[in-house]
C-alpha cells in the first residue's frame, strides 16, 4: 500500500546523488512491502533516506542507531508484531550495508 506522503518520500531521491537515490529506492520498496502504517512507514523511509545520504561512517552509524531505536520501541509499544519488527530490522541492516559499501574507505 503505497501512500501519498510515502510517495512524496519517494520523489525526494531525486535530490540525492545518484548512488544514494538508487540505495533509497530500494530501501523504500523493501519499505513497502511491510505494508506498514502510514505514520510509521514514513518515519522509516526517513532513517532509510538518512542512511543512503550518509557522507561517512559516523553519520550512517548515527543512522543506524537511530533506525533500531525506532524499531524497537515499536515492538516494546507493541505496535506490531515480533515478526514485522524483525522485517523492518532487514529493511534497515540491508540499507545500512548498501550505505557502508558506498562509503570512502
């Protein structure tokens, strides 16, 4: 289920270097898979755009942290299921290693 915002979301890869706007694509069809609520999906699509917008290690691991800490008050929430939140962690560890790869050595 693709929504309007996550849609817009979308559209802002368009501002990113080419290879961060092709790792955002792909984070955010991974992303759309979950079938996520809105509020929640958005949210995600914004740690995984800071991830594939990461400039070095520091701020892609900042990322990161920031990715899990989301991830894991949702499931303490008890907004969704153990299961999903595990999925979400895929969509946000498989981000971060196409980011990492793409980092200056």
């Amino acid at each position: 289920m693709t929504t309007d915002r996550l849609s817009l979301l979308q559209f802002e890869h368009l501002s990113l270097r080419p290879a961060a706007a092709s790792q955002f694509a792909l984070s955010l069809t991974a992303l759309e898979q979950l079938s996520l609520p809105e509020r929640y999906a958005v949210r995600a699509a914004q740690y995984l755009g800071d991830m594939a917008e990461a400039e070095n290690r520091q701020q892609l691991a900042v990322a990161k942290e920031q990715s899990i800490g989301f991830s894991q008050g949702l499931l303490t929430a008890a907004v969704f299921e153990n299961t999903l939140a595990k999925k979400l962690d895929e969509v946000f560890d498989d981000a971060f290693t196409r980011a990492q790869a793409q980092l200056p050595q």
